[in-house]
C-alpha cells in the first residue's frame, strides 16, 4: 500500500510538473510570437521612416537642382543685359568720339584753307620796305626751294600750319582707335572677372550643400547601425610599418586596424567576441 500510494504520488508529481512544462512553454511560445509580432512591427515602422526619409530626401535634391537651374538662368539673362547694355554704351562712345573727330577735323580744314589768303597775290619778287632799305639795309630776294634759306616766310608760315593740322589729323585718328581698344579691353575684363566670382560663388555653395548631406547621411547611418565612423568610410587602411600588427577580433595580421575590422562591425558582436 505504501508503494501504490509512492507511485501515485510520483505519477502526479509528473502530471504537475508535465502541466507546468506545457504550461511554461505555452507562456514561452507566446512570449516569442509576441516579440516576432513587435520584431516585424518595428521592422515595418523602419522601413516605412527609411522610405519617407529617403522621398524627403530626393525632394530636397530635386527642388534645390530646380533652384539652381533657376539661378543659371536668372544669372544668363543678367549677363545678356549687361553685355548689351556695355554694346550699346560702347556704340554711343564710338559715335560721339566719331563726331568729335568729325568736327575737329573740319575745323581744322576751314583753318588751312583760309590760311593761304595772307600770302602775297602778286608775281613780283618780295622786296623790304623803302624805310627799311633806306637805313643801311640791302633788299633781300626769297627763294621758292623750302631747304633754302631765303624761303618766303609767309609761306613758310602756311607750310607749318598745314603739317601742324596733318598731325591733328594723325593724332585724331590714333585717340579713335586707343579709345576702341581701350573700352574693349575694359569690357572683356569685367565680363571675364564677373563670370569667374560668380562662378566661384555657385560652385562654394555647392561645395557646402554637399558636404552638409554627407554630413547628414553620415550621423543618420551611424545613429541607425550604429558602427564606428571607421567602418562607415571604409577607409581604415594600415600604414606599412604597422603590418606586424593582429586585429583584436578576428585575429588577422597586417590587414586592418582593431577598430575597423570588417567581420565584427557592429558593437555588439564586438561586445561578444570580447
């Protein structure tokens, strides 16, 4: 009697004990459908915020392209005025040096006609005056040849004057063209230098949007996988005089650095593997 009432004993223990064993692992199972179910939930929310992020993203890229594209242009109109406005301020320059020289140069026309109406009319030789002539002095004769010395001063006097106006002329025509090429100089060089700041400028701007999105794309990837900074480059190459050198985590020699091995990225395989 002692025995049967041992083995009933014994038997619902094992009844009891089998009881809790499907008992706990119903309460496990259901714990491990429930943390799949939130697993897939937060997989799901990821994606989801990956997706949105990346949409925002390409908005962003795409309005600030439309804004650049926008800036050429407003920037090729403003170059298109301004070289027409330099034209047109040239022309007028041009015109009014033209008329200038114009005017000079009739000027100068009417004077070296009207000069030869002082020379004498008369075929007869030059001769000084009688109250000259009669103080001792002796009548001098003018020659026609220029080199000679006995010229006709008169004549003389309108061949300077007309080789004065010859180089007005001269000196006219070369102020026309010094002034062209002056202004056209002047004009290439602002034209060139405009274009080159601006240039610079666009390109600057460029350079920092870059730089900011990398920056951005950067802190978001290492917030999110959390792996070192090294890793997220890929850019930790060992110098040559440290090949001797063993990675801590998966022992291999001269490869790379401890804190960029590629087999254990993340913290904690690291943290494991340690």
């Amino acid at each position: 009697g002692h025995t049967r009432s041992l083995n009933e004993n014994v038997h619902s223990i094992k009844e009891e004990l089998r009881r809790d064993f499907k008992q706990g692992f119903a309460e496990i199972d259901k714990r491990i459908t429930n943390q799949n179910e939130n697993t897939q939930s937060i997989k799901e929310e990821l994606c989801r915020d990956f997706k949105q992020y990346f949409v925002e993203l390409n908005k962003r890229i795409t309005n600030q392209s439309e804004n650049i594209n926008s800036m050429r242009e407003n920037l090729h109109r403003e170059f298109g005025q301004c070289r027409k406005e330099i034209k047109e301020q040239i022309r007028d320059q041009s015109d009014s040096i033209k008329g200038s020289i114009e005017l000079t140069k009739n000027s100068l026309e009417t004077q070296v006609a009207t000069l030869p109406s002082y020379a004498p009319k008369t075929d007869q030789e030059p001769t000084m005056p009688k109250e000259v002539a009669s103080e001792g002095t002796t009548t001098k004769n003018w020659t026609e040849d220029p080199n000679s010395e006995n010229q006709d001063p008169v004549r003389q006097r309108n061949d300077e004057e007309e080789e004065v106006g010859e180089d007005l002329l001269d000196l006219g025509d070369e102020y026309e063209c010094r002034e062209q090429k002056d202004a056209s100089e002047k004009v290439s060089t602002y034209t060139n230098e405009n274009i080159r700041q601006k240039r610079e400028h666009a390109e600057k701007e460029r350079r920092e949007q870059l730089d900011e999105r990398r920056d951005r794309i950067e802190e978001f990837l290492k917030y999110n996988r959390d792996v070192p900074e090294k890793m997220i480059r890929r850019l930790n190459y060992i110098r040559s005089e440290e090949r001797f050198l063993t990675c801590s985590f998966c022992l291999a020699k001269g490869e790379h650095y401890s804190d960029g091995c590629p087999e254990y990225a993340t913290v904690d395989t690291r943290s494991r593997r340690a």
